[in-house]
C-alpha cells in the first residue's frame, strides 16, 4: 500500500530527511569500531606491517650506510645518518600498505557481500565512504607508531616534540594513500586482479620517490626519473612527514596531499556511486530468486 505521497507504507525514512550530528556520529563509531575489531582479530597483519620496514631499516639501511651519504639539506641542520634519513619514507611506506590492505577488504566484503550491507545504509554513500577511510588511518597510524618506537631503540630519533608534530601529516598523507586504495578497490571486480594491482602501485610509487635518497642525487643520476619522482604523489606524502618531524611545515607538499586526496576520494565516491550499488542488488535480487 502506499501513501498520498506515492511510497510504501512502513518504508525507512528517506535519505533526504537527514540526520542529526549524534546520529552521524553513532555511524562513524560503529564503522571505526568494526574496523578495530578486523584489525585485533588479525594479528599477522600488525607483525606483517612492522616487519617490512624494519627489514629496510634494520638491513637495508646498515648496508648502504656507508655508500649513500646524506648530505645537509632541509630540514636537516646537520650531517645524518641514512637510517634517519630513511624513517620518514618507511612511515609513508606503512601508511601506503596500510591503506592499500584496507581497501583489499573492501574488495573481499564486496566479493563476501558484505559491502552491500554498508551501501544500503540510509546514511549518505560519501559520509559511508569517508568513515571507513578515516578508519582505515587511524588503524595505519598505530602502525606508524609501534615502527617508530621500535626504531627509537635502534637509536633512529628525532625531537622528542616532533613525534607529536608528525600526527598531522601522518593523517593527511593516510587520508591520500587510502583514497587511491579505495579508489583502485572500486575499479576492481575481483579480489585476485587488486591484489596484483596493488604490486604494480604500491612499489613504483615507493621507490620512484624521495623516501630512500634524496631528490638530488636522483637529478644527477637520472634527469628522466627525477621529473617521474616530482609528479610522483607519494614523494611529497614523504616530504610533509619529514618536515613534520623536526616542526616544520612543507608548504608544497601539504597543497599537494590535500590537493591528490580532494581528487582521489572524489573518484572513489563518484565510483562507488548509487546507480551501481542499485544494480549490483538487483542482479543479487535476481540470481537469488
């Protein structure tokens, strides 16, 4: 039956009446605490996140300490060492798998039907979309943090205050590198295809970047990759956690994170738009009768 109005008797409120700022709120608490959950019950993914770069740090830096010098270049006063010089680039590393993994559960709940469950939800998709990224960063900067105590006994320091002034920058650079998993998660049907995706991503962006030497020497060595590193988003992910560190703002790169993310997530939103949620139902619908 349906009312004057034309829609069904006992229907859901519709998405156009809003909701109240408690009401969001609740939303985005769930979907940062379901988020946790996933996190805590997977605990080789923790110990696989703080592996990886204390293996470059631990090995790869000790190696090349002696073959790659650092010279004294901002935001650095002084000679460093290139287990310091490196740090910032394996926290951007951490967030970059950090995000990347979190946008592959994307894929394995679309896959698992689960997503359907989110998407239907008569808050607003973007809102949806934004909470489940900002869940994904705060999971990405406990990572960042257990690496960085660890490397504090490494002797790998900074200022003290600086371990608090990175935090800004740790979430804007978490909020791109997640914007462009969660953008690749809505290019990508199946869960095999992102997985090899995400080689083809995460090691071209880290590596074509300032977070093992610096964009100097790249220029000396390769005039061609030193133009791929400058329009390389991740470089100046890196830069901004650099900065950060010893309490200085990376104006550049701050414009150009904010900048990349404002576009990646819009992508990622306008992927994950309605018209194709409604027809993912419909043929669920259909194949289900």
């Amino acid at each position: 039956m349906t009312d004057a109005a034309g829609t069904f008797a006992g229907s859901p409120p519709e998405r156009s009446r809003g909701f109240t700022p408690v009401q969001y709120l609740v939303c985005l608490k769930g979907i940062l605490l379901r988020e946790w959950l996933r996190y805590l019950s997977q605990k080789e993914r923790f110990v696989s996140s703080l592996v990886r770069p204390l293996l470059w740090l631990f090995i790869f830096a000790a190696g090349f300490r002696q073959v790659l010098g650092v010279s004294i270049i901002p935001p650095y006063e002084t000679y460093v060492l290139y287990e310091v010089y490196i740090t910032p680039g394996l926290c951007g590393m951490i967030l970059l798998f950090s995000g990347m993994q979190s946008s592959l559960s994307m894929v394995y709940d679309r896959e698992m039907g689960n997503m359907r469950i989110l998407l239907v939800s008569p808050f607003p998709r973007w809102y949806l979309l934004v909470s489940k990224l900002l869940a994904g960063v705060a999971v990405s900067l406990l990572q960042v943090y257990a690496f960085l105590a660890i490397a504090w006994f490494w002797d790998v320091k900074a200022p003290l205050e600086g371990y608090l002034l990175i935090l800004p920058a740790l979430f804007f650079s978490g909020l791109m590198l997640g914007a462009l998993g969660m953008l690749l998660s809505s290019l990508v049907k199946q869960l095999e295809n992102f997985a090899g995706i995400m080689n083809f991503v995460i090691f071209p962006m880290y590596f074509a970047s300032s977070a093992l030497y610096p964009l100097w020497r790249v220029q000396e060595a390769s005039p061609l990759l030193y133009k791929i590193c400058i329009l390389n988003p991740f470089t100046y992910a890196v830069e901004l956690i650099r900065f950060a560190f010893y309490g200085r703002i990376e104006w550049t790169s701050l414009a150009v994170v904010l900048a990349v993310t404002l576009a990646l997530l819009g992508g990622a939103i306008l992927a994950y738009n309605p018209a194709r949620g409604l027809t993912v139902r419909k043929q669920d619908m259909g194949g289900s009768q």
